[in-house]
C-alpha cells in the first residue's frame, strides 16, 4: 500500500476509535479566528492533533490544533480547529493531511473557512463572502504519484465550489436576514502581506479576496470526491497604494474574524441542517 494512504487509514482508524465508530458526514476547517464555532457542537468529544499519529501540530495564530467530533445542525460533523499552511514550513502532503484522513473516515462534505483581505472594492470588513472560485500561487498539491484511490490524475476543477451548496448557503442567508457576497478567491504562499503593486496586480486579473491557506485542501477534498462549500471573513481591506497609513497584522485579523465567528457558526448550522 502507499505510504500515504497507510498513514491516512491510521489516522482515521484512531479517529474513528475515539468516535465510537461514529462517521461524520461533514468536515469542517476553521480559518484563523474563526475557531469558536467548534463551541457550537454538540456532545463533542475532542481530539487533539498531536494524539493523531501523522498529523502535525498547527503554530499559526488563531488556531489551537484540534479535531472537535459531534452534531450540528442535527448531523454528525469533525471540525478542524486550526489548519497547516504552506508557510509553516510543512510540505503539501502534510498541509492537506487533514482533508485525505477526512475522506477515508468517510466525510462527503468539506466547508471551508478562511480569513481573508478584501481586495474587491466593494467588500467591507466583517462581510461574509461565499467562495464561487478560486486562483492559486500555491505549487499544486496533487504533485507527484498519484493516490488512484481518491481520484483521476487530471482532476477537473470547473465546479470546484459546490453550486448546490452556494445556493443552499443564500437561501438559509436569506432566511436569516444576513447579507452574502460572493467572490473569487486568490490564495498565495504567505507569510507575508501583498505589496499595494501586487493588490493592484491580482485584482485586475479577478481577485476578490486575498489569503494563504484555503485552496490546496479544495484541490485534495475535490480530488477526493468530496463536495465543498467555502466562505470567507474579510478581515481587512487591502492597501492598494502606498501612500496609506494603514497596515495590517495578524492579531487584527484574528480580532475582526472573531466577531463575525457568530455569524458564520449560525450560517453553517443551518446549511447543514438543510443537506
Ligand atoms: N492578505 C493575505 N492573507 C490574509 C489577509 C490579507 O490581506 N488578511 C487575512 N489573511
């Protein structure tokens, strides 16, 4: 068997231990700030990243480093509380671990979180902006021999946000009186901050929302099969000049992210009580 899957098959086996042979139906991943939801499950029983053999531990800001089993929105759900970025150092194999154990322990759904910069003009700080596409600086994650098991070498990637799930997602938005925009995703390496030249640069070529993390779990969760629903928080307009004094770190982004965490919790456990 390849290596990876092996590890992969461990580490849901162990998952799926400390469920009590439960399988949830949805993943969950939780952007910087946005951990709080993972309060919202019910009879959670909580799995510890560094209990999970494979599995790194997360060091960004913002994300604490746990898997969180248990009901919301009346179905069995695992939330990752933090992800693996790029920037972290770890390669892609371990950036998208999370997603590949997810789909062998059974999951069909991946919702996607993310603190993003808003880079359209008219986004504002606090919006909570649907996924519709995405754009990536990131080397792909599905270099190298490919895992025959999940998917096709050549993985088509039109559809990659689950058109069903968008218009689940505006149609409970809708119920609840909330406003959601939609945008197209830009993702690049980070750690560092665009320059204005670049903000300038990737919005002209379709850009959004800019951030570092996101897509390479899209690309293995729709390598999977799995269906995603993605949606970010913008945290912070992006400078497209170099005149102003603004600038941003990462505690302000967590800060912002933390406020529309309530919204966004709401917002998924309605979805997914409507799946
Ligand atoms: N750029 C990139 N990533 C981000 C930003 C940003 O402005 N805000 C939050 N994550």
């Amino acid at each position: 068997m390849d290596s990876r899957l092996r590890t992969y098959k461990l580490a849901a086996d162990y998952i799926l231990k400390q469920t009590g042979g439960k399988v949830p139906l949805i993943g969950i991943i939780l952007g910087s700030g946005l951990g709080r939801l993972a309060d919202r499950i019910e009879d959670p029983i909580v799995i510890p990243y560094k209990n999970i053999l494979g599995f790194p531990v997360s060091t960004a800001i913002g994300h604490k480093g746990n898997l969180i089993f248990g009901t919301l929105g009346g179905k069995y759900v695992i939330a990752m509380q933090g992800r693996f970025h790029y920037y972290e150092g770890y390669p892609m194999e371990l950036v998208t671990i999370g997603v590949r154990t997810l789909a062998v322990l059974g999951v069909k759904f991946l919702f996607v979180s993310n603190a993003a910069g808003g880079c359209n003009p008219d986004f504002r700080v606090g919006d909570l902006v649907i996924i519709r596409d995405h754009i990536s600086l990131f080397p792909n994650p599905l270099i190298g021999p490919n895992l025959d098991e999940f998917g096709p070498r050549f993985l088509d990637m039109t559809c990659a946000y689950d058109l069903e799930l968008q218009k689940i997602a505006e149609d409970c938005a809708a119920q609840m009186g909330i406003t959601l925009k939609k945008g197209v995703y830009f993702g690049s390496t980070g750690p560092t901050y665009e320059t204005p030249a670049e903000v300038r640069f990737y919005r002209t070529i379709g850009a959004d929302l800019l951030g570092m993390s996101t897509i390479p779990e899209v690309i293995v969760a729709r390598h999977c099969g799995m269906r995603v629903f993605g949606m970010s928080v913008v945290t912070n307009a992006t400078n497209v000049d170099n005149e102003s004094k603004e600038f941003h770190d990462g505690g302000e982004v967590v800060q912002q992210a933390d406020a529309a965490a309530t919204r966004m919790t709401e917002l998924f456990s309605k979805i997914i009580a409507a799946l």
